[in-house]
C-alpha cells in the first residue's frame, strides 16, 4: 500500500507540475485559441429571432396544414442564391475525378503515386486519395483507364466519348443523432441499451458507436430528362439536352436533384470545407444542411412580420406594373414576368436578410419530413419533423417539404407560408435547393 500511495504522488505532482502555475481557481484549460465562425462565401447571416409561423393570408386552398404560432430560431448562415448548376457541377466533377483517381491507384501504374504512402512507402489502410497527383492522359496506361470512365461504344452518339453519368456514384456517411439520442449507455454494464435502424430496414441492437454511422450511397448526376417527362404534350427537349452541362447555364440553379441527392451534396460540402480547415489547424465548423421549413420560412420572410411574400408587401407585382418573381402569374403565360422556364439566379431584387429567389423560380427542399399537423406538435424553438424513411415504409413516410414556388407555379405558392411536398427519391424540373449552416456562437 505504501508503494502504491508513493507512485499516486508521483503522478500527481508530474500532472500537475506541467503548464501555467496553479493557484486553485478554475482558468479553464490552457492554450484555447478564441474561434469566431468564419463568414462563408456567398452566404448571408440570418439573426436569431422569433416570428409568427403559418398562415399570412387565408387558405384559399383549403390545404389546412399550417397554424399561426410563435417560434423561436437560433442564428444561421444561408445561400443567398439557389445552388447553381456551375456549384453542383464541381460535386459531379468530384465524384468522377475520385472515382477515376481510384481506378488509376488500383492499376498500379508505375512512376504515379494515386493514393497517400505512410512513413514505411506503403499505401495507407484505408487507401487515401492523392489529389496531388498529375494526371497525365498522353501516357497509355492512363488512357486505357480513362477509356473505363466513357459509355461503351455501342452506346455512345456520334462516336463521341462522353463519361458515363451511371458510375458517378457517390459513398458516403453521416451519424443519425436522433437514433443516438434514444439509445442509453449503461455505465455499470459498460453496454448500450436500445435498437438502431439501418437505411435497409433491418432493426438490430445497438453494439457501440458506430451503430450510429449510416452510410449510402447515391448516383450525383442529375436527372436531365425530368424537362421531358415532367409535361405531357409539350416541346422541353432542348432543356433537357443542354441545361446541365451548357456554360449559358452555369448560373441557372440546378434541377432534377432529389432530396437524397441534395442531401449527399451537403454533406461533401461539409467534409470539403471542414478538411481545408482541418488541414491548416483550424477548428471545423457546423454542418451544410438542408434548412428546415421553419428556418426557411423565417429567412423567406427576411424579418418583415406577417408578409405574405419575401418583399413584403400582399401584391407580386412592384409599383410599376412589373413582376416581383418568376412564377406562372396568368393563365397560359409564363413570358410575362420574363422568363419562359427558370431565370439566372439573382435575377430578382433580394429580401431584407440579403436572400434571392425565396419566392419562385424553382421551390426548394427542406430537410424537414412533410405533416400536415407537423405545426401543431412540434416544439416552439427552433422546430422540426424529421425521418428517415426506410424502404419498405409507406409512400407517404418519404414525403419531404418544399418551399417557396417555383417558375410553373401560380402566385399562392409563392407565399411565404405555403407548404408543399415531393417524394424524397423524386426528381422535379421545378425543385431545387440551397443550403443552410448553423452559427457558431451566441448572436
């Protein structure tokens, strides 16, 4: 026992013989650098603050699926545009650059060096792409590999080499908090007690943390032919053949994304952002999201109380006589608010938080699960209804929320309240979406 008491001693004095003196006050631990959250690029602040949710207007679609009440949201950043097609274009280009750097480092082409090496000249376990890598397309060899990325000859128009969009392919993973935060640790057993659901259905019990780690993987190229199969009896195929990739529509915003798409892009952002930081000693920052409705319909309404559309005021035209958003405004014409399909984005004067488009051109997804009582249970602070659908789960769990009207939609969808929803596995020529990112800090 003295030997033991002795060796206790040791410790202490070596662990509390390090750092600052000790003077017995609480200092908190030494070397925290302050961290103030960095303003991200093209996005504008939304304060924290309260505001009357629901109905700003009678119902005049009987929908009764929103309640006026009063809510609280915490502080956010948020896309001012739509997500633009030149935007998710860099995520597509991503995917295909990973994928085809993958193929390159399993060919094992001497003098190229595709993945990472440890300290010992061994490719890392799991293997780590090398983005510093050249690609050199006059080698042989890394043409034979490239040639693996086209459509196959029978398939392809013209004879012309194109990549095929049915491999970008995209892995990746996130942790369900929700279904953490059901599951309890017991301390005494030093086991979980609870039961976790895979995205496969399959329910099983929950061995440690990573039974919280879900995983999918999701096809990243949109669906161009949704301007075709979107409207029976009529003429989009030009749109469907150039509005994706064409650089006239770089700054058009992006469609035929589904709500799984949309989210798989948010969490690349994510780990985009976060790995530079990382990378150069900062700290991470919050996750890019998806905004939930509520968040979205506080930022739409840009701090003006009870106002039926982002600009305020209970009419879509200004005082001149001109259209405030690009929407369908007269039966059978689309032109008069100019534009026929979707608009540039920011074509539109912004809201008062410095946000373009809240109101048409194309609606957007929310993160939120679609309810129509969803106003009445959820919380007053910062609400949400979510799920996570399963496959076997009725249709009507995989529905999610869109907001804001899109450049088919008639006026009462542009109103800030208005709710709509999409099947989260479907692909629209009139849904969109922009991403949110929690503030860091006390606003």
């Amino acid at each position: 026992m003295k030997k033991l008491s002795l060796i206790a001693v040791v410790v202490l004095v070596v662990f509390t013989g390090c750092g600052p003196t000790q003077t017995g006050e609480l200092t908190g631990v030494p070397g925290r650098r302050v961290f103030s959250d960095p303003e991200p690029f093209e996005m504008a602040f939304i304060p924290a603050g309260s505001f009357v949710a629901g109905p700003s207007d009678e119902d005049h679609m009987a929908a009764m699926n929103a309640m006026a009440r009063t809510v609280t949201v915490d502080a956010f950043w948020m896309d001012q545009t739509e997500m633009t097609n030149n935007k998710y274009r860099q995520f597509v280009h991503w995917v295909r650059d990973s994928i085809l750097r993958t193929r390159l480092g399993e060919y094992d082409i001497p003098g190229y060096e595709f993945f990472k090496l440890d300290s010992d000249g061994n490719v890392t376990d799991p293997p780590v792409l090398n983005w510093n890598e050249r690609i050199d397309d006059r080698n042989e060899e890394v043409q034979e590999v490239i040639e693996t990325m086209y459509y196959p000859p029978n398939e392809r128009f013209n004879n012309r080499a194109e990549y095929d969009t049915r491999i970008l392919n995209y892995s990746y993973f996130w942790v369900d908090y929700q279904q953490a935060a059901r599951s309890r640790y017991n301390f005494r057993d030093q086991e979980y007690e609870g039961q976790v659901a895979g995205l496969d259905g399959e329910i099983s019990d929950v061995q440690d943390r990573s039974s919280f780690i879900m995983s999918d993987v999701v096809n990243v190229y949109p669906d161009t032919l949704v301007w075709i199969r979107d409207f029976t009896y009529s003429y989009n195929e030009p749109l469907a053949n150039l509005y994706f990739w064409h650089p006239s529509y770089d700054e058009y915003p992006v469609v035929g994304v589904s709500w799984v798409q949309a989210r798989a892009f948010s969490i690349w952002r994510t780990n985009l952002m976060n790995s530079y930081l990382r990378e150069r000693g900062h700290p991470g920052v919050h996750d890019y999201r998806l905004p939930s409705e509520i968040e979205w319909e506080y930022a739409a309404r840009g701090g003006l109380a009870h106002s039926m559309y982002p600009w305020g005021g209970p009419y879509t035209r200004n005082w001149e006589g001109c259209f405030l958003a690009n929407f369908k405004p007269l039966r059978g014409n689309y032109i008069d608010d100019g534009s026929v399909y979707t608009a540039r984005v920011a074509s539109y004067e912004p809201n008062e938080f410095g946000l373009y488009d809240m109101a048409g051109n194309v609606a957007e997804w929310t993160i939120s699960a679609y309810h129509t009582s969803a106003y009445v249970f959820t919380h007053d602070l910062n609400p949400n209804y979510e799920y996570n659908a399963l496959p076997d789960d009725p249709e009507p769990m995989k529905r999610k929320v869109v907001r804001g009207g899109s450049w088919k939609d008639v006026a009462y969808f542009l109103q800030v309240s208005s709710r709509d929803f999409e099947y989260q596995d479907s692909t629209k020529s009139y849904i969109g979406f922009r991403n949110v990112r929690t503030y860091i800090g006390i606003n």
